[in-house]
C-alpha cells in the first residue's frame, strides 16, 4: 500500500459500503425469518402430490435456505469490511502521528510511488560548518528508527487490505450460484482460516517429514478448523486430489498396527481429516470443482506409500472411501462417486474385484481395513439422507446392494446407508426434526419390505448386520405400518406422509415378522409402537375433532394396532422358538435396554411424526399435544427402559418375557393400558376407568389375535 494512499485515502466511501451491507444485512435477517416461519413452516406441514411432492417442495426448502445463507453471506462481508476500515482508520492515525513526530525531528516523509517512501534530514547550509561535523538536526539512528516504524505500519495496512480483498474473493467464489454459508466475525478470522489451510497444506504435502508430536500439532489445528468452508476449500485444493489421497496413503502405512494414544491419534486425525474434506466439498469454487473431477478420476490409481516394498498398494477408490465415514459430503459428490462404484461393483461376490491383492491394506484406524470401498462410501450416504435417497430409488441397485450382503461384510453399513435413506435423519442425528416421509422414501422402504419378505432367502438379511437398522425403519413408519393393518378406520393413525397408504399389509407382516427375529430389531418395533400409540393418544385425547367418532372407539383402534403389531411380534418369536431359531431372552433383553436411550431421541427428533388433517390447520404432533415429543411417548419408552413390573406379575419385567406368548401379550396389554391413563390424565378427560380399561383389554386381544390371522395368511407358520 502506497503511503499516500493509507494517508490520504476517503474511506468515507468505504464507510458507505458498510453502511449499505449493514442495511442489506438487516433486510436479509427479516426475509429469512420470514421464509422460515411462512414459506418452509407451510411447506413442511402441506399435504404434497404429484410433481408437487418431488419439485415444489424441494424448490421451496432450498429456496428459503438460500435466504439463510444470503443472510450470513451478507454479514460475514459486513464484519470484514468494518473490520478492515477500523484497522485502515487506525493504521492511518498511527502513520500520521509517526509523521508529526518526523517533522518534529526536523525530517520529511515522502512518498515515492510503488509502496516506496524516504525519511530525509531537513538541512540547512550553515550546518556544514557545524564543529562536530553533523549535517543534519536528527541523528541516522532516529531516522532509521522512525523509517521503520512507518514501514511496520505500511506493511500491516497493506496485510489487512490484501487479505480483506483475498477472503472476500474466496467467500464469494465458494458458490457458483447463490450464496455461501460460510461464517466469520471480522477480518482477522477469516484471514487466520486461510493461513492455517496453506500451512497444513504445505506441511501435508511432505508426510514422509512428519512426526508423532507434528501429527499431532496438525491435527489439532484441522479439529479446530474442519467446519471452516475456506479453510477446507484452500487446504484441499492447494494438496491437490492426487496429493490428499498419498498424504493418506502415507499415514496409514507409516502407522500401521498402531497402539494406544497413537491410535487414538491416527483415529483422530482420519476423522477430522473426513470432517474437513466434507466441508471442501460443498465448496464451487472453480479450484474445487476441478478437485472433485480430478479426485474422481485417481479411483483406479495404485497409490504406494513412499517406503512400501510391495508394487501394489491402494487403489484410489479404496483410498477416497475410507475418507467418506465422517461427515456429511455434498450430495452432488456423493451422487456422482456412487454412480462409479456401484457401476463397479459387478456382481453379488465383490470381494474379488476390490480385495484381491491388497491383503496388507489398512485404511482405516480401528475400523475394518477399507478394502471394500462399498463400505466407506455407504457410511458417507448415512450421513446425508438426501444422498442416500437418490442412492437406493432404484430397486435394480437397492436388490443389489442387499444381495451383496451375503457374501460381504457391509451389512450394517448399508443398514445405516438405508435407514438414512427411508426417514431422511442422518446416523448419529439427534437434533434434527424427521422430515415428512417423501413419496420417494415410501417406495423404497415398500421394496426394502418387499425384497425383506421375499420367500426363500429375503428374511436371511436380517442376519447379515441388517436387523438393528431394520428395526429403526420400522419404528420410523408405524404411520405408515398402521394404515396398513387398519383400513377400517385408517384416518385415525394421523401422519405427515406424502404416501401414507403406500405399503403393502402382506408385505409389512412378513417384513415384522422377519425382523422380530433379530434382538435389536425386535426392540426396535416396540419401541417405535410405543412412541407412536403415545403420540396418537396424545394428539387424539388433545383434540376430539380429529376422529368424527366417540373418544372410545379411537381408543379401541388404537389398542388395536399395538396388539397387532405386537401380536406379529410375539407370534413371530413364538414360530421362531419351534424352529429354535430365536436368539436367546438375554439378547433381546440387553438390546431392549441399550436401544432406550437411543430410542428417547426418536421421540425428541420426531421419528413415527404424526400429523392432524389440513383441515385443522395440518399442525405437526409439537403444535397439538405441547411439545414434538409428547409425554405419554416419553413415559411409554420409560417404562420400557427401567422395566417396570407388570400388575400381578412380581418377577416378571415389562417385555422381558417374551418367549412365552401370553405373558408378552399381558405386557403389551399393560403398556398400551398405561399410555392411556396417562394421556387421560395429561388430557382431563373423564371416562370411566373400568370401562376405558376394558375397552383396551378386548381391543389389545383382538389385534393379538388378528396378528396370528395376518402371519398365517402371508406365510408359511410351524405347527406345534
């Protein structure tokens, strides 16, 4: 920056600039608002169809993030440039009082143009016959001294300018359309984001250079940055594709076998390294896309580490994979890498397209080994729910993946990658709200039911890792499962759904049935039947007009539903028993208790999410009964979880006791009856108590019953 320039510059017009982006800031904060609590709130609760359902919706959830992130767009480009014009204001105000002190020293500052200035000695012509020999009234040193002060001065205004103009270029270029996310608070912070990613890029590109303790270092700073989108972006263009993919290659070999708090590094590390490279991802910047092209095209690359003694080492998709289990990734990217490898997957035997020669490939710290890029790749689309919808819409590729399982490894992955992708909630989420059911995650949960159901095979993939997350979907869809058992008076099972009636009774039993057989699974079911006759009893008590019938029968047909269910449930276990092929009490016990805290958080997120009709305004379950998770729903897991006694039975526990039908039957009986007199409380609704209890009772029997008809009709069953 030119001397001049900083002292005489009119930052009036860049005061005016800030002004504006401060108006536009505020302007950005209303529209946002209102886009959220109007357009996305109304979007959310409508009853979608059609091309509606898969266009309008998208294009008005997108729409109002993009008022979001033009939000924050505006008031990160705010703060840096007050931030910037503070620091030029106050770089001037020094430089000027450096410049008093100059002449007050007898000396002249002049700019010489190009950043370039002199501090030269004021002289007059009788100092030259001055005794001491002085030409000047200043001493060199002050002049030096005081140069040098200006030159500081200059060079931390030229900084700040410079470094305003780069992370201004870079946030805005983060987007190709619209606008970024990308946060900062001032200047200084974005510019620090920026530094840190060269430094670690650079340091990243020599591994071999690398120590425990800078491994360390350098981990620390990418935990600390891994969210940043300019960080991720520039530390992951300026490494390059080919140069992040051998850094990795080089730390799993340099590490392999690793023990104790080094393992805990390299874990560390591999996360946050996934962790950053998700975030470079949603980055279009023009560096970054051509990343992603070029990080593409390296999948069938050998990479070796620089000390390897074998000519084989990582293929580059097994490399990109073992990167993709942390984080959530762009969809875009994941839609593009997935199309590739599932292409490549070949037939159902995979194992011998990816792991054939590469027995000492150790991607992943504590993880498996990342030979199976499948693996890697269907724990990113967990992640990202919308990614692993489009995934899975095909049942062409959804039959193959989970015919896959037989002959690999992946099943629980891909259970993960398929639950992500039926209730649009991201593995380890249990913050966001659960989105309506889309037409499209309906139809796939009803081929994954179909496919589950299949004679002859489909029920085996409960068994292949699949049965936990199985149950999990389940749970997801009692809506959707109710209907299907009770179309009599289907408008009582209330749900946002876009395809409420989409899945096939047939289908849906032997699906309940199959997974009933699997611990996990099995309380998976019952847990989501819990939260979801809590929430029905919570929202039908709450508000009578919902049901254009007396408050008894929607209390029966609620019962009803839990005994069917549940009767399939029982029945199922019951079947399997004769078989022996049920796994043991303890099992199921233990996975009942460990599934409790997870299954709390269906309830706060609002996994089985009901719905009133439009007609009474289409508010969600929160709007009705006080609060998304309702309180009958978060007794009912409660109870399931400490095992509550059953009335009459001391030394029997709540569900604990399912290998004997009538007393699983009793425990279903004693939850529903338990659910109801808590809602009747929470509620104030006077109904007879004996009465209400009865009616429960005989309706609980029936759906029992009608279980064992439903399992009969849709399957084979073993006799005695």
């Amino acid at each position: 920056m030119d001397l001049d320039a900083l002292r005489y510059g009119d930052f009036s017009k860049l005061g005016e600039a800030v002004t504006d982006w401060e108006q536009m800031t505020k302007k950005l904060a209303d529209l946002q608002k209102d886009a959220e609590s109007n357009l996305k709130a109304k979007a959310d609760r409508a009853r979608w169809a059609g091309v509606n359902a898969t266009v309008s919706r998208e294009f008005i959830t997108k729409t109002a993030a993009e008022f979001a992130d033009a939000h924050t767009q505006a008031d990160s480009i705010t703060k840096i440039l007050s931030d910037t014009r503070g620091e030029l204001i106050g770089f001037r105000g020094q430089l000027n009082d450096v410049i008093t002190r100059c002449a007050q020293q007898h000396l002249t500052v002049i700019d010489t143009g190009e950043g370039s200035f002199t501090v030269t000695a004021n002289t007059r012509p009788d100092w030259v016959f001055d005794p001491s020999g002085k030409t000047g009234a200043t001493d060199q040193k002050v002049v030096d001294g005081l140069r040098d002060e200006i030159q500081g001065i200059l060079t931390k205004a030229t900084q700040s300018d410079n470094s305003a103009a780069k992370v201004l270029r870079l946030l805005v270029d983060q987007v190709k359309y619209g606008f970024t996310d990308a946060s900062y608070a001032d200047r200084d912070s974005a510019a620090k984001a920026v530094a840190a990613a060269e430094k670690l890029a650079k340091v990243a590109a020599n591994p071999a250079d690398m120590s425990l303790d800078d491994i360390k270092n350098f981990n620390r700073t990418m935990e600390l940055y891994n969210g940043d989108s300019l960080f991720a972006e520039q530390f992951a263009t300026r490494l390059g594709p080919k140069g992040t993919l051998q850094f990795w290659t080089e730390m799993t070999s340099a590490h392999v076998g690793a023990r104790g708090t080094e393992l805990d590094t390299m874990k560390s590390l591999q996360k946050n390294l996934s962790l950053t490279l998700a975030t470079a991802s949603f980055s279009d910047s023009v560096a970054m896309q051509d990343w992603k092209k070029d990080l593409m095209a390296e999948r069938n690359t050998n990479f070796r580490a620089t000390n390897s003694f074998s000519p084989i080492g990582a293929l580059g998709s097994q490399v990109i994979s073992s990167l993709l289990r942390d984080g959530q990734y762009d969809t875009e990217f994941l839609d593009d890498y997935r199309k590739k490898i599932f292409k490549g997957a070949g037939d159902a035997g995979t194992r011998d397209l990816w792991v054939k020669g590469y027995d000492a490939l150790d991607l992943v710290f504590g993880e498996g080994n990342g030979r199976d890029p499948l693996k890697g790749l269907l724990e990113g689309l967990s992640h990202n729910p919308e990614a692993a919808t489009n995934a899975f819409e095909s049942k062409a590729d959804l039959d193959h993946m989970l015919g896959t399982t037989v002959y690999t490894d992946r099943g629980e992955s891909l259970g993960r990658a398929l639950e992500a992708a039926v209730t649009g909630v991201a593995t380890d989420d249990s913050t966001s709200p659960a989105p309506p059911h889309s037409t499209a995650q309906v139809e796939i949960m009803a081929n994954i039911m179909n496919t589950v159901a299949q004679p002859g095979g489909g029920a085996d993939l409960v068994s292949k890792g699949l049965g936990d997350s199985l149950g999990n979907m389940a749970a997801s869809y009692m809506p959707e499962i109710s209907r299907a058992f009770g179309s009599a008076n289907a408008e009582v099972y209330l749900t946002s759904s876009e395809n409420p009636d989409g899945l096939e009774p047939a289908d849906v039993t032997r699906f309940l049935s199959a997974v009933s057989l699997d611990p996990a699974g099995r309380a998976g079911i019952i847990y989501g039947e819990s939260i979801y006759t809590g929430n029905l009893l919570d929202a039908h008590l709450s508000n009578p007009s919902l049901f254009d019938g007396d408050q008894e029968q929607v209390l029966a047909d609620i019962a009803r539903n839990a005994g069917t269910i549940e009767g399939i449930v029982g029945h199922s276990a019951a079947d399997a028993e004769v078989n022996s092929a049920v796994a043991g009490e303890k099992d199921y016990n233990n996975a009942l208790k460990t599934k409790g805290d997870f299954a709390k958080t269906w309830a706060a997120v609002g996994f089985t999410f009901i719905e009133v009709p439009e007609r009474f305004g289409g508010a969600g379950m929160g709007a009705v009964a006080g609060g998304m998770a309702g309180a009958v729903a978060g007794a009912a897991v409660d109870r399931l979880v400490e095992g509550q006694q059953l009335n009459g039975a001391k030394d029997e526990a709540l569900y604990e006791s399912s290998k004997d039908l009538y007393k699983m039957k009793d425990s279903v009986n004693q939850q529903t009856q338990s659910s109801v007199e808590d809602a009747l409380e929470r509620h104030h609704v006077d109904l007879p108590k004996g009465g209400t209890g009865d009616i429960i009772r005989v309706a609980v029997n029936q759906g029992w019953n009608d279980a064992s008809h439903f399992l009969t009709d849709s399957k084979e069953r073993p006799h005695g």
